[in-house]
C-alpha cells in the first residue's frame, strides 16, 4: 500500500513580492507522514515549498492552487491507494488586480500610495477530483470550522463527505484551538467519531491505528 499525504498552504501571488496565504504550517501533515513511514508504510508527501520534511521521505512541492492542482491526474494518482489530503488548498485565486480604478498587470511590485483592489475568484474544490479521477483510491480527508455551532460544524462536515466522498473526516474547530492543543474528531460517513484527541501527535497515532486496521496494511 502507498499513501500520499498532502501538508502546507498554497500561497498566491500579488505582485514580485506580496502574496496571499494560510497560517498553515504543514507541520501535522508531516507529523502524520513520518508516523505512517516510520510504521514501514510507503508514503510521499506532497507539501508547500518551505515547509521542513524528512529526508528519508520521498517529497515533491507545490507553490499555488495551480501548482498543487495539477499534481491531481490520474497519472499521478495512479501510484496511491490512499490520499491524506491535510493541505490548506486556497479557495479563492487573484483575477486581476486595479490601480486607482485601471486593471494593472504589475510585473514586480505594486507602488505604494494608490488606491488598490484585489478581485478574487473562487477555485473549485481539488478534493473532489480524487475519488472522481480514481474511485477506489481511499480518501482521510480535513475540515476546520470557525464556529460553536455543532449543527453548523456538522453541517459543513456533511458537505465535505457529499462533495468529496472521502471515508473519513479529520475535524477540528478554531474555537477548540490552543496554544498546546487542538481537539479533534475522526468522523465516518455517518458522522460518529470513531477517534479523538488532542494534539497532532495523538492524531497522527490515531491515523495509523485506523489505517492497519481497516485497510489492511501490512506493516513491520
């Protein structure tokens, strides 16, 4: 069996030095990767450039949604049986930019003092792609929600596994954050935790526990 983790944010640019980001580290993506590897599991992580990983780990590197979107063929996809989608994917990319109400291409950096206007369009979901380009592909896939509303938390869970039709949901809330913590749920299709935690350690154990004992790992 070999897994594909995904880890990092996608950046996307303004000009020759500003840019559009996550606060994701990559780091949880990592963790979980290096857990599975460390276990005899074939992985290879898909990660953010900037984002530190294994050397002993076969890694490759997106910038953008583009750069990150055209990883997902079925050529590529062909190679994993599972996909660990952690990576915080952009949902919106720059169209074009106006400068003191003209549309600019600025090809370095934009001049300070002027009145500037990003306008954005939406990106379309890549996860959704997986299963669409290789069915039988296992998916785990992640969902941060800003709310207290739990209706409103597994509200946006369903639409994941509605839209993605991942196997599992990694959940966690903003407001369940710490600064050495973060809750998590590992949810099926029926939205029963059939995991939980506190940390990206005990996530990624969690994972691997999971993953030998229901996709039939065989692990040293």
């Amino acid at each position: 069996m070999r897994i594909l983790v995904t880890a990092g944010g996608t950046t996307e640019l303004i000009d020759g030095v500003r840019s559009i980001k996550n606060t994701s580290t990559g780091k949880t993506g990592v963790l979980i990767a290096k857990t599975l590897h460390e276990a005899g599991i074939d992985v290879e992580i898909l990660k953010a450039a900037g984002v530190d990983s294994p050397t002993e780990i076969s890694c490759l590197e997106f910038t953008n949604f583009d750069s990150l979107d055209s990883f997902f063929t079925s050529n590529y996809l062909e190679a994993f049986d599972m996909v660990i989608h952690c990576a915080a994917v952009s949902d919106y990319k720059l169209s074009h930019i106006t400068i003191d109400g003209e549309t600019a291409q600025p090809a370095g950096k934009i001049p300070s003092g002027r009145d500037l206007c990003l306008h954005m369009k939406p990106t379309h979901k890549i996860i959704n792609k997986i299963k669409e380009l290789k069915p039988n592909c296992a998916l785990i896939a992640f969902k941060l929600t800003n709310t207290h509303s739990s209706i409103e938390q597994m509200a946006a869970v369903k639409k994941l596994f509605n839209g993605s039709y991942a196997d599992l949901v990694v959940f966690n809330d903003l407001h369940q954050k710490s600064e050495n913590s973060h809750h998590y749920q590992i949810l099926n299709t029926e939205l029963e935790p059939i995991q939980s935690g506190e940390t990206s350690k005990a996530l990624a154990q969690d994972l691997l526990k999971i993953i030998k004992e229901n996709y039939y790992v065989s692990v040293s």
